[in-house]
C-alpha cells in the first residue's frame, strides 16, 4: 500500500472514530395541565458544540449525532420562565431523554406582584418591631419603674428637697412620651433611673425601725442563699452569725441589710442592663438582616425563596413558642428572637439553596440527593421545599454549611500525617472518642426549649440530661426524642437563675461535663 493511501486511511479512520462518539438527546416541554408548548426554544452547549432547535406541535424535541458527554441545557419561550440544567450527559450511541416543565406567565419568583408584596411586607415588618418592642416591651417596663419611682416617692421626704425634687423628675420623664425613645429605646433612661432608685432605696434604710429591719433582713437572707454566687453566699452566712449572737447587734444588722441590698440591688441592674442590650442588639440585627434580604431579592432574583425562608422561621418560633412553659416576666427577651427568626430563615433559606446548587452542580461537593434543588428552578417543589426547611430549621443551615467544610477537606486531602481511626462512643477500644455537644441558645430563662447538636456520637443514645451548679443536682432532664440530632430538652420551670454545668448520660454513664453550658436569666 502507498504512503498515500496509507495517510487516507488514517485520516478516514480518524473521522469515523469521532463520529462514532455520538449519541441522542431528545424530550419534551410542557406548560401548565401537562401540555406541550410549541415554539419553546431548546439550548444545548458545551465546549465542543452549540446547538438549538423550536419544539414541534406536541413540545416534543430532538437532537441527534451529540457528541459524548456533559453539556448544559437552556429551555425558555416568550411568556414562561426558563428553565436550565448543568451537566446532562449523553453516550455512545445511546438515547438521553429529558422532560421539562415551564411555569406559565413569569415565574413567581420574579413575578412582580411578588415583590411588591414582599416589599411590602418588609416594611410591615420594620413597624412590627418598632410598635410590639414599645407597647409591649417598653412601655410596660417603663410602667413597672414609674410604679417604683411612686413607691419611693410616697417614703422619701425626709431625705430632702434635692431628692424629693429629682424623682418627681424622673416620674414626669417616665409618664411622658418620647418620639425618640419610641425609635431608638432602650437608650440608657431606664438603667439610670433604676441605679439612682436603688441608691435612694439604700439611704432609707437608715430610718428603719428595728422590726423592718429584722424583716428585711430575713427576706434578703433568703434570696442570697439562693443566688449562685459566692459573694451572695458568704453574705447568707454572715447574717446567719450576726442573728445567732444574743443579743444580736441592730447597728451591724442594719450594715449587714445594706450591704445585702447592694448586692441584690446591684444584679438586678446588670441582668435588666443584659437585657436592654440584647434587645437592642436584636433589634438592630433584623432591621439589617432584612435589608440585606431585600437587597438580595432585588438585585438577583428569586424573592419567593426569600418569603418561604421567613415563613419557616416564623413557623418554628411559633411552635417553640407554644410548647414554651410560662414564666411570671422575661422583661421581654423572648420578643428579640421573634424578631430575629423570620429574617435568619429568609438568609438561611435563600443562601442555602445557593449553597446546595454551588455544591451539587458547580463543584459536586453533595450527593444526587440535593439535585432536586436548583438554583434556576425557584418555582420547582424540590427548591422551595428546601428553602422553607432551611428556615423551619435552625440548625440545619450550619449543618450545611459544615457538610461542605468537611467535603472540601477531603477533596483537599489530609494535612499532616494521619493516625489510626479512633472508636466511637460504644465501640471497642481502649481510649473512645468523647462526643461534644453545642446548645441552643446558650441563654435563656426557665422553660426554655434548647436544641443540643452532637458530634461524634457513635451509636450511644442519650437517656437523659442533668443541669447542676454549686454541686447541687437538677432532677434530670429526658430528651423529647433522644434519637434525633439535634435533640431537644426543656429548662424546667422554677429553675433558679445562674450558670449551669450539664451531664449527658447514656446506658447509666455521664458522657461529658460541659461546665457553664447554659445560663438561666
């Protein structure tokens, strides 16, 4: 055979063998009740190749002679959404078939009426807060400390004009209305007021007749030996001396009462100053959170994402809320998470879909599971599903976002050299892995429902949770379904105030102590 027949043959070899690498690619593109759509532009691309064609009277389509392997796809008409799929592949000589369905009239999740609404809502939202935090959290906190301010009043005048004076001035500040303190409460009035009622309640101890103070002192004894303090305690102990002695000395009584008082005094306004900055805090969270939701909505789209991630967060305080034990005040501490949920779930819902498209179609960090999730498909049931979850749940957005860290880790290899694989909690080993435990929240009053996530679990099942300070024990706490993680328990009501050390417990054996794990205000 001659040289060139030889090259015509390779070259005849080479074509047929490319062209051998092809494959179909064929559908259909419905709109609403089921029907095909006719004249639906279908977009198939990859690098190699970019091709289109209008579906037939039926929605139907076909591409033949594909070249193997992945290419993305692009289905839209005038009138309807679009709709985009990455990473469809075809093979050699085989068939690849996709059927899609487009919403009818502009998606919701662009549609204008929807963001308008939502818009709406936003701002509703924005006057919620201003109206519920002044006419239920200011105003009668605010009525609370006038009601005190009286109280002093009606036994100060022996302490001169100058203090008379001052606290008709704080009575006439606190009956008034003020249009700033209406947006911008708590600025500090309340946390002053109540600092210089408590001096002023201190200097009339001065005046109290030998039964007050006896009484007094019995009181604020109580309420010292219940505090989770050494301070308080020692104070406890100090009293109990002073009123063994016979007979007992009424000055040093009468310093003891002071000195008692000043520390209770002195709490009390830490714990309402905690709170005033708490609330302030989780005011001036939502109102950022929201318009970073409204700017996201705006500038990139998909607003129905945004309004089913609110409503799951808005829909697992309600449950919380319903399920939570009654406490006689909070000073309005469990208003600043109904402010903060919806607008955590709108981030959490919109950012996590994004997430789970990133890492499902972009860089295949998630398995075939999170598929149903696409970032084009807003309006599909499988993305706002995802969405309203990802804002029901509050922990399930870290969940997320720790799936990722870790699956990046392992794309990454390991760094540094790697040791044998430690036993689980359960497993045979001399030295198990001790499994750790988050808590949320980490504060909160008596009642509370408080999510624990575990690490490193194994197969053990947590039976039951003890809440213990100062060496005193809770009775113990049992999990509403230990088999969930996370799981949930409840603060029992009439627990005292202070910070608590808590024991999970599995099959009869503490599995940890975690000192200081949760705090009752």
């Amino acid at each position: 055979m001659s040289i060139r027949s030889s090259v015509i043959l390779l070259v005849w070899l080479a074509v047929w063998s490319v062209q051998a690498q092809t494959g179909t690619f064929k559908g259909s593109v419905r709109g609403p009740k089921d029907a095909g759509l006719k004249d639906a532009r279908v977009l198939v691309q990859s690098s190699a190749e970019k091709r289109w064609l209008a579906t037939d009277d039926n929605g139907a389509f076909q591409f033949t002679d594909v070249k193997v392997g992945e290419f993305s796809v692009t289905v839209e008409k005038a009138g309807f959404d679009t709709r985009r799929f990455e990473k469809v592949s075809v093979a050699d000589k085989s068939t690849t078939e996709l059927d899609v369905t487009l919403c009818a009239g502009k998606c919701v999740a662009e549609a204008q009426w929807l963001q308008n609404w939502a818009l709406g809502l936003a701002i509703f939202f924005v006057f919620a807060i201003v109206w519920v935090r002044w006419h239920k959290i200011a105003l009668p906190a605010r009525k609370l400390l006038l009601a005190r301010v009286r109280d002093v009043q009606g036994r100060a005048a022996g302490l001169g004009d100058i203090v008379v004076s001052e606290l008709e001035r704080m009575a006439a500040n606190l009956a008034g209305i003020d249009f700033i303190e209406l947006l911008l409460w708590c600025r500090g009035t309340e946390n002053e007021y109540y600092k210089r009622i408590h001096q002023i309640e201190l200097q009339l101890l001065d005046d109290l007749a030998e039964e007050r103070i006896l009484a007094q002192l019995a009181t604020t004894r109580n309420r010292l030996a219940q505090m989770e303090s050494t301070t308080a305690i020692s104070l406890a102990q100090r009293i109990d001396e002073e009123w063994k002695l016979t007979p007992p000395s009424l000055p040093k009584l009468r310093a003891l009462l002071a000195e008692g008082q000043y520390f209770l005094y002195d709490a009390a306004d830490a714990e309402f100053s905690e709170f005033t900055s708490w609330m302030n805090k989780a005011v001036w969270l939502s109102v950022v959170g929201l318009l970073i939701a409204v700017v996201l909505g705006v500038t990139a789209g998909r607003v129905n994402l945004l309004v089913l991630g609110a409503a799951g967060g808005f829909l697992s305080r309600l449950n919380q809320q319903v399920r939570r034990a009654k406490v006689s005040t909070d000073y309005g501490a469990s208003w600043s998470m109904l402010f903060l949920s919806p607008v955590a779930g709108a981030l959490s819902g919109w950012l996590g879909v994004l997430l789970i498209h990133m890492a499902t179609v972009d860089v295949e960090l998630l398995g075939k599971v999170f598929q149903i999730v696409h970032w084009d498909a807003a309006c599909q049931p499988g993305t706002m599903g995802a969405a309203f979850l990802l804002g029901f749940s509050e922990r399930l957005f870290d969940t997320l976002v720790k799936k990722l860290e870790d699956s990046i880790d392992k794309k990454g290899g390991p760094v540094g050299p790697q040791g044998p694989t430690q036993p689980t909690v359960g497993s045979a080993g001399a030295s198990p892995v001790v499994p750790t435990f988050t808590l949320d929240p980490k504060v909160g009053l008596a009642g509370t429902v408080v999510k624990i996530t575990v690490e490193r679990m194994g197969t053990a099942v947590i039976d039951e949770v003890v809440l213990s300070a100062g060496g005193n024990k809770l009775p113990a706490i049992r999990p509403v379904d230990p088999k969930l993680n996370p799981f949930e328990i409840t603060i029992p009501a009439g627990t005292p105030p202070g910070e608590y050390d808590l024991t999970p417990r599995a099959a009869g054996r503490d599995l940890a102590v975690i000192p200081k794990a949760f705090k009752v205000v």
